[in-house]
C-alpha cells in the first residue's frame, strides 16, 4: 500500500509510519517544511504541503490508495482541525483517492449518558481541542469517501506495543481496572490493521488497551 501520512513528524503520526514501515507499506510523510523534518527511515518519501490548501492536499496524495492524518491543532488554533477536515475531504476526493483514515479525538466519546467533553471532571485545558475535535468529525461524517475516524481512548501516551487492543462505537472504552488508556504504538497498530483490513467505513471507530 502507498500511504500519505499528514501530521507524520508527531507523537501519533511517527508511530503510524513505523507501523506501516514494519508491515512493508511505502510511506509519503507531507509537511509544511521538509527541512525540518526528520524521515528516521530512507523508505519514507518526504514531500511539502500544506493540510489546509486543498489544492496542496490533491497534489501532494495523488496516487496514493489512502491517506492519514494525524494532524493536531498547533499555535493555539483548535478550529483548525474544522478547516483541516474540509480540506482533506476536498483534496483527497479531488485526487482521485477513496481512502481517509483520521486521527480525531476522544472527547466526543459518550461516557455515563453524557459526551466525555460535557463530564464535570474534564479539563478544562483540553475542552476547546475536544471541541474543536467534535466539529471536524461532524464535517467528515457529510463526506462519501471511505473514511475513518479513530479515536484514542481518553489518555493516550508512548508505551510499549503489545499489539493488543479493544475497540468499539460511540462509547469511551475502559480496562479491567476501570483506567481508559492506549499505548500510541498500539493505536498505530489498529489503525494500520484498520486500513489493511476495512471493517468501519464512514464510521467512528475507537480504540483503548484491554
């Protein structure tokens, strides 16, 4: 598979490229400034472009059979993450690829009858991203490409790949000690197994360690 990987120079999105390195797939990691970017393998191609120019996200994915991002809101802009969204449906679909699988966020997720965003222990610095989260995926959720959106269990962090996962709807997914947590490295494995192996098109799926 050629996958384009947005966001690729992140916490998320550098353990998705080595995740589809170690499966064999080719990577295109497209950043704003390839000079500053650190590929870590001379198997991934490093093109420039920009998430929020749609013609930018059509030249850069064209022949691709799909695309990831990863991408996160920087510099204090969560509502970024609503234009990055439009954009990405425009360019890809412009581009003449089908498959979008996104890095989204778990504040959406519904926890004790409410979204985990609306619970009164959530916090407060997290709230606009969450938010802003919430929107992007209403936006994908108009689209007819085969997308996917994945979120995190409600802490996510760099651990230890175990392969191992739990995954699920609409519903924030918890362990046996009642904790909701995924390893970066074993959402990177979902996700790729996700789009080696489609099961959730034009769905949220999310994910959390057992």
């Amino acid at each position: 598979m050629k996958l384009a990987v947005y966001g690729a120079g992140g916490t998320i999105g550098r353990r998705i490229t080595q995740e589809a390195l170690r499966r064999g797939h080719q990577i295109t990691a497209v950043v704003r400034n390839p000079a500053r970017f650190e590929a870590g393998s001379p198997a991934v191609e490093v093109v420039k472009g920009d998430v929020l120019d749609p013609a930018s996200v059509a030249k850069a994915v064209a022949g691709h059979d799909a695309v990831t991002s990863a991408v996160g809101p920087g510099h204090g802009r969560p509502e970024m993450l609503v234009d990055a969204a439009r954009s990405l449906l425009q360019g890809v679909k412009q581009a003449g690829v089908r498959r979008l699988v996104v890095v989204g966020g778990a504040g959406s997720l519904e926890v004790a009858g409410v979204q985990l965003v609306d619970a009164p222990d959530f916090p407060a610095v997290w709230r606009a991203p969450a938010l802003a989260h919430w929107d992007a995926l209403a936006v994908y959720r108009t689209s007819d490409l085969d997308w996917t959106y994945f979120s995190p269990a409600a802490i996510i962090e760099p651990g230890e790949r175990t392969g191992r996962y739990q995954s699920g709807a609409d519903r924030l997914l918890v362990d046996a000690k009642g904790e909701s947590r995924i390893s970066a490295e074993d959402f990177a494995v979902a996700l790729v197994d996700e789009l080696e192996r489609p099961k959730h098109i034009r769905e949220r799926i999310t994910v959390a360690n057992p």
